[in-house]
C-alpha cells in the first residue's frame, strides 16, 4: 500500500517536473498533478494493458519504443479527463512520456534499489 502511495505522489511530481520543461504540457498546480496521476495510473492499467497487448508485435520489432507511444496516448486521454492537466498534443505528450520515462528510471533507482 505504501509503495503504491509513494509511486502515486512520485507520478504526481514527474507532471509537475515536466510541465516546466515541455512546451505544451500543462499542469495547475499540485491538486490537478495529483488527480492526472491518478487517473493516468487507472488508464494505464485498463486501456493501456489492452493496447500493449495488441500492439505487441511492434512493440518487439521497435526494440520496446513503441511503449513510449501507448504512453503518450495516455497521457492525451487522461488530459482529456482532469481538468488542470493540458497536453497541447501527440509532439508534447511524447517528449512527456520520454520525460517521465527517464525520470522514474532514476527516481526507482534512488529510491527502491
């Protein structure tokens, strides 16, 4: 249960991190960053488990980038539901899904070796 809250609030910080640093990805502020990782969390789990099933032939000829992809529609579609949290569109969702890609791997690395 911990794990679970502390990767919630992390997720939650990744949005607000990389708000400052992509052009078109927006957050209001930490209630709207905390709701976003929620429900990019629940999106995740449900339609993006379903899509990276059907799409896992690419996914192993692309070496496992095309995850990066299903990312980045994800975040599309959770900003689409949490008001507060804007992606501008697919450019800045994928350089936001290889943002928070690269920032997880160092934060789990730090923090859960």
């Amino acid at each position: 249960m911990r794990y679970l809250l502390v990767n919630w609030v992390l997720t939650a910080l990744g949005f607000l991190a990389v708000a400052h640093l992509v052009t078109g990805f927006r957050v209001s502020g930490l209630g709207p960053a905390l709701i976003a990782a929620l429900v990019f969390g629940f999106v995740n789990s449900t339609i993006g488990l379903l899509l990276k099933l059907v799409t896992l032939p690419v996914t192993l000829i692309t070496f496992g980038l095309f995850l990066l992809v299903i990312n980045a529609l994800m975040l599309l579609l959770a900003s689409a539901l949490v008001p507060g949290f804007e992606v501008a569109g697919f450019g800045p969702a994928l350089l936001a899904a290889i943002q928070l890609a690269v920032l997880n791997t160092i934060v789990r690395h730090v923090l859960f070796r």
